[in-house]
C-alpha cells in the first residue's frame, strides 16, 4: 500500500498516478528503483515527487 502525500488531494494522486502507468506500460523508464506493477510504481514515483502535474497542458504547434 502506498501512502498518499497529505499535501495532494486524493482525486489528484489518482489522476496522476494512472497517467502515470500509461507512461510506464507504453515503455517508458521508471524513476524509483524496485521490481514492482506499474500500478504501484506509479503510486510510487508520484509520492515521492518524482511525478507530478504540470499546470498548463502542452499543444502542438504552440509557439515557445
């Protein structure tokens, strides 16, 4: 069981989190180092603050 931050909102952890294991199953490397689901990876990679939400979403073409 991975213990939530208190300083994220359980909605939040959540969303994070199964973005997350999008990432990880798609092939992308873990941040934390352990043999684990990535379900729990991603738990986490995001209470330890290895992963977190980005305020304004990317889009294509914007210009930087």
């Amino acid at each position: 069981m991975v213990l939530r931050p208190p300083v994220i909102g359980a909605f939040q952890f959540i969303t994070i989190a199964s973005l997350r294991v999008r990432q990880l199953t798609a092939g992308c490397t873990p941040r934390l180092d352990g043999a684990h689901c990535a379900a729990v990876m991603a738990q986490m990679e995001v209470a330890a603050g290895k992963v977190h939400a980005v305020d304004e979403p990317l889009r294509a073409g914007r210009e930087a």
